[in-house]
C-alpha cells in the first residue's frame, strides 16, 4: 500500500472541505495503525484517547460512514449489536488510492 498516494488523496479532500478534524484524524490514526498492509484493527478506547474523550460513539459511526463515502476507510465487520461506550475491536481496511 503506497500510503504517500493516499495521504495525497486525503489532503485533496482536506483543502475540498471534504472532512472534518475528527474525520481526518481517524483517517490518519487507522491509516498508521494498519502498518504496511490495507488491513487492520483497533479498539475503540484507543481511538478516543487518540482523537479525545469528547470522540463519542455517533461520532465515530458519522466518521466512518464519511471515510467510506470518500473510498478511504471501509469497516470490515459491523459495531456490535446494542454496543453503547463499551469497548470493541474495530476492524476496518484502506481503499487503494483511485486513478484520476
């Protein structure tokens, strides 16, 4: 995965006003969690200490559902049922970069 290509993309929709701050900053945190493949994983405390207490759930399913509107970020595997401010694990994998 060429993560240059991508953080290209990212900063195209950044100087768009395509994404919020908590937005970009999920994008980044998942983008450097999953190391060098297009896959990975991560609990959600983790990312709300990342990104701040104040990162609440409906933000975090709002985040991911605009990551995949934009084919950066799609989850692998659904929240968990009836889940609330528990910890889980989110699982998640990197769209390759689109041709322009």
């Amino acid at each position: 995965m060429d993560k240059l290509e991508l953080m290209q993309e990212l900063e195209k929709l950044v100087a768009g006003n395509g994404l919020d701050a908590d937005e970009i900053r999920l994008c980044l945190l998942l983008l450097t969690n999953c190391k060098g493949s297009r896959n990975g994983e991560i609990e959600y405390r983790t990312v709300k200490s990342a990104i701040g207490r104040e990162f609440s759930l409906e933000k975090l399913k709002k985040s991911c559902r605009r990551l995949f509107m934009y084919k950066l970020i799609a989850l692998t595997s659904p929240f968990p049922e009836g889940m609330n401010e528990e910890n889980f694990i989110i699982s998640y994998m990197v769209f390759p970069v689109r041709e322009n």
